[in-house]
C-alpha cells in the first residue's frame, strides 16, 4: 500500500465532484503507461523518473512492480482480476506495486520548467489490488518546488472501493521553475498492500470559467439566421479566487483542424459577429497570467458554448381574394413562432391567421407578413386582395295589376339572378320574368356580380276585384218567406239580384224573398275602374211542401243516410233543435239548422238507441218526438 503527498492549497482528498467546480487547461503530464496487447509492457525509462522498487517482467513480489495491462493470473486468490483504468483503452497498461514495509519511494518524478506564478492540479487514480482483508495501502503524496514541499496522505485504502481518483492543487513560485512529484508507501509489508496506479496528470487548474452569451450566464447555446447579421457577445466569468493578478484572455473557436485563437479577441467580453454560412460554431476562452496566454501548459481553458446558424425556413401566405363588401378577408401564414402583418388601410396584426371583417375598397391592396422561426425572419411574397365593387340590386318599380293579368318583372345591377318566391313566375333565373300572381305578392331578387351577391325586392298589387259571398242553398216553406244574408267586398263596389222575381228589394243585401217553386238567386258585385271587374254568388232557395221530420238514420259512414235531414229546418235561422238521451241529458243543442246533425256527442259517436227531441220554431210552432240511431 502507498501514501501519496502533494505540495497543495487544497487538501488531498479522493472527490471527483471538486473537479467539476474548476476549470483546467492543457496537461503537462499525462502518464498513462501506455498500451499494448501484451500483459506486460515494458520498464519506465525515463530520465525524469525514479523509483526504489526493482521492475520485474511479470507478477510483482514485495518491492517491485511491473507494467501490465491486467492482473489476471496474478495472485488470483488474493488480487482483483481487474484491468486498467484509462477510458477507452482496454489494453491500456497501469503500474502494479507490491509495496515493502518500509517507507520508500515507488514513484518519483521530476517535472521541468513550470510556468510562473500558476496553479496546477497534481491527480492519479489508485486502485486497492486485494479482495478482502490484507494491509490496507496507505499512500503520501508530495509535491516539491523550489519555495517548499506540500504532503498529505490517502489514509488506509479500504477494499471495494475501485479506482479513486486522488489530486492536490498547488502554485508555481513567480519564477516558475521544475516540480518533484513523489508517492511514498506508509504502510507495512506482508499479506496485502498492494495497489495499481494509473492516469496521473498534471495540469493549470484554477476557478471555474463561465462562458456565456449575453448577459444569462446560463446561455449557452444560441440559434441565429444566415442572413441576420447580428452580433452575439460571448462572456466569460470567473470565480473570484482566480490566481492571476494580471489575467489576459484569448477566445478561440473549433475548426475540423482543431481550436484555433480569434484575431483580436482578448477582453473578457467579445462581440461575436456571427458566421453566414450554416453550421454549428463552439467557442471557448483560454484564460492566463499576464505573458503566458501563449503556452499551453500555463493557461487554463473554459468549456465551450454553441452557436448554431440555420437558414431561413421558407413561408408562404395566402389571401381570400376577391372579396365582396362586407365579407371577412382571411389572411394565412405557414407556421411560425411569431408574425407581422402589414397592409393598406394601416392594416397590422400579430397573428398567424388574422381575419378582417367588413371588407371596404379601402383594404384592396397588397399584404406582407413577416414569419419569425427558430430566430430567423421570412418574408413571404405579398399576396393581393381585391375587394369588388358593391352590388347595386335593382327590382324595378312596384305595379299594380288586375286579376288575372300578367306583368314583366325587370332588375338590373348582375350578371345573374334569382327571385323568390316563385310563384307566379315565368322564370324565377332571370332578369326579367313574366309575373302572374294570384294576389299581391312582394318579390325579392337576388342579383349577383363577380360572386358578390345583393337584393332588391318589388310589389304586385293584385287587384282582386269586388267580392261577392251569401249562404249557398236556403229553404223556405211554401206560402212563406225567408231573408236572404250576403256580404261583398272592395271599393266603390255597387251590386243587386237577378232575377227580380218575388224579392222585396233587389239592391239590398238582406232581402226576403218569397218563391212559389224552387229558384236561384245571383248577387252580382260590380266594381268601376281600369280592370271593371264582377264578382257573383249564387243561393239557391228550395221551397218545402211539407215539414217533415225522419225518425231513424245510420251514422255508420257509408254516405247513405248518415245525418239526420230536416228538410225546412234551415229555412228559421231562429229555430232551437234539441236532442236528450233517456236520461235527459241534452246530447245535441243548435239554433238554426245549417248542418245536419250526425249523431255524435262533444265529438264522439253515441251509441246506437232512441233519442228524443224538441224543435222549436221560434214562431210560435214547436215539435216534439223521438228519433233512432241505428248502428
């Protein structure tokens, strides 16, 4: 087992985790024993290292090491079956030492011509070689420069722990000048301690560099536009125990050569003019004492942020073009992270798809959309929007018509057209269709330009005439007389009966006629004016011999005998009809007769059986009796 010491500001201490706080530059040594696919590599011959210990080709016994690529076959009962440590090399070769007990050097070794007044790392990773038990390595490490000597110790290396990684960091006189690196073993010999060595390096090693752009210094990667000609300022920040008292910068960026210095870029700040062509940049900052930002085992170096250049996506914009007046106009962009509109009439707008409603002559024009993506900025070919002129609808004038006469409808305003409602026209799909309505009618057309579309409506007035309305068929007994009841309707309107036989006024609505057989009377309704138009209506008057009233009907729905008809009745508009059922119940109650009754009660038929009556006459005559529903 050995103990290692280190010349350090820090205490020696097996946390890799206090690396990643730091920031370290080019190695001064790297010391990984190489590679090989032989167990066993060859001796150290270097003039620069020395060591107590006796190299022996293969298994180490106590107070010799060897090189090898892995312990296999060696002490199998006793030593890890391990390999080396160093990533990526699985034949790498690592130094194996079976440590005396006596304190005494293994490794020693000189480092020439440090640079002046720098802090350097010293790490070597160690691995305890037994399975259980055994003498647990104990290691010092010491660092030696030309001022004095650092030391501190790993402490008993217990079993199982893998490869630990020990380091120590310490500062070079302002002189610089040459370093002794030593690991001396300070345990006892026998059963156990026994280690391996591998990777030790020696580097500048100082703060953590932050690098960053802008003012975040969590920025570390930034994405811009070929064509944006845009600066980005690369930033670097340390922490304030940085060794240097004069610090001096130099960024670099990454070539396929490697990283190479910026002219020109040496502040701790740089406005990066960014790259055209499309790529993705990395940029670092070698940071040194002043006279030294040259040598690359004196400067130390930040991790590296990336810029990223793309082109321009292409974008595309599309209008709804032509629009009528008053019709939404919609304007589409491909997909973005943000836009900018631009058009007639102070036309602007943030959104992708915007919509603009009431459309005018005014926003007839060209419209531009900006398309902003992953930093970049498109901007599409304007796309033009054509708002049509209005449609002016024209129906033509209102007009007034006779019954029955036709008139020609005439718009104006489109190319095409369509009225409603339809009826009563010839044509309802052109300009000028042949109107014959039956009664006034309003017509709307739709008349449309260029796909814009308006109305326009006109009224025919149709003249319906005089009318003429009386009770179709009266009855009267014979000697006797009974009032004729007619209405007429329209202006100015004259009328009078034919023919003038046993009427008693042939220019009143309400006469009383007084016929020997049966007849027909005719109101005839007359009307002045351009269209000298009749209306007539016909009542005819049958004369009863006899009063007589039938005793049975069928209600069946046959068509035979389903009412039960009184003849005469309806010739007393005053006259009371009157049914019961046995039990007294009215069934059937009318004054006047003008419909037959049809043997059914608030609707529904009643059953079949005897029913009893009561007709009076209102004249000073009443009958009575009974009358059967046969089913």
């Amino acid at each position: 087992m050995k103990f290692i010491t280190l010349l350090a500001i820090v205490c020696l201490s097996p946390q890799f985790a206090l690396r990643l706080k730091a920031q370290e530059g080019e190695p001064v040594l790297i010391e990984d024993f190489g590679a090989g696919s032989a167990q066993i590599g060859p001796k150290i011959n270097d003039g620069n290292f020395s060591t107590t210990y006796n190299y022996i080709p293969s298994q180490p016994g106590e107070g010799s090491y060897t090189i090898a690529n892995s312990t296999t076959g060696m002490y199998p009962e006793s030593w890890l079956q391990t390999g080396n440590h160093t990533p990526g090399q699985p034949n790498g070769y690592m130094m194996i030492v079976d440590a005396t007990n006596t304190i005494d050097e293994f490794y020693k070794r000189t480092v020439k011509t440090l640079c002046p007044g720098t802090t350097y790392m010293f790490s070597v990773f160690v691995l305890n070689l037994m399975q259980t038990g055994g003498i647990k390595p104990d290691i010092t490490f010491s660092v030696t420069t030309s001022l004095e000597t650092k030391t501190n110790h790993t402490g008993p290396i217990d079993n199982g722990s893998g490869w630990l990684e020990y380091n120590i960091t310490f500062n070079t006189p302002p002189t610089g000048g040459d370093v002794t690196i030593k690991m001396t073993n300070n345990a006892s010999g026998g059963y156990g301690n026994d280690v391996a060595l591998d990777d030790i390096s020696l580097r500048p090693y100082g703060p953590a560099l932050t690098t960053y752009f802008g003012n975040d210094k969590t920025a570390t990667t930034a994405q811009g536009c070929a064509d944006a000609d845009k600066v980005y300022t690369l930033n670097v920040s340390a922490a304030s125990d940085l060794s240097y008292t004069n610090p001096v910068y130099q960024w670099q960026i990454s070539t396929p050569n490697g990283w190479i210095n910026i002219p020109g870029a040496v502040s701790s700040s740089y406005p990066l003019h960014q790259p055209t062509a499309t790529s993705n940049y990395q940029y670092r900052v070698l940071v040194a004492q002043q006279g030294n930002i040259n040598s690359a085992q004196c400067r130390l170096m930040s991790s590296a942020v990336t810029l990223t250049i793309i082109n321009p996506q292409p974008v595309t914009a599309t209008a709804s073009s032509p629009v009528c007046p008053g019709e939404n106009i919609y304007l589409t962009a491909s997909t973005g992270d943000s836009y900018s509109w631009t058009g007639p009439n102070g036309f602007t707008s943030v959104q992708q798809n915007p919509v603009i409603s009431g459309a005018t002559a005014a926003m007839s024009g060209q419209y531009h959309v900006t398309v902003f993506k992953n930093g970049c900025s498109s901007i599409t070919p304007a796309v033009t929007v054509n708002v049509n002129a209005p449609v002016v609808a024209n129906a033509g004038d209102n007009k007034a018509i006779c019954k029955g006469d036709k008139t020609q409808l005439h718009a104006t305003g489109g190319t095409s057209y369509k009225w409603y409602p339809t009826i009563g026209l010839s044509n309802p799909n052109i300009a000028d269709p042949i109107a014959s309505p039956e009664a006034t009618t309003t017509y709307t057309v739709e008349v449309t330009n260029n796909n814009c579309k308006a109305t326009s409506a006109v009224t025919i007035t149709v003249n319906q005439g005089p009318g003429a309305f009386a009770t179709s068929t009266r009855e009267v007994m014979k000697g006797e007389r009974i009032q004729l009841h007619a209405q007429v309707s329209g202006e100015n309107v004259s009328y009078y009966w034919t023919p003038n036989e046993n009427i008693s006024n042939t220019t009143s609505l309400e006469p009383f006629v007084f016929p020997t057989s049966n007849i027909t009377y005719i109101l005839h309704v007359l009307q002045p004016g351009s269209c000298n138009l009749e209306s007539k209506a016909a009542v005819e008057v049958k004369v009863i011999d006899k009063f007589t009233i039938p005793n049975t009907f069928t209600p069946n729905g046959d068509g035979i005998n389903d009412t039960w008809q009184i003849d005469a009745l309806g010739a007393y508009d005053n006259a009371i009809t009157q049914v019961f059922n046995r039990y007294g119940t009215i069934v059937y109650n009318a004054k006047g007769y003008t419909k037959a009754w049809d043997g059914t009660y608030n609707g529904n038929r009643l059953p079949p059986g005897t029913y009893y009556y009561k007709i009076d006459l209102k004249n000073g005559t009443v009958y009575s009796g009974w009358v059967q529903i046969i089913g």
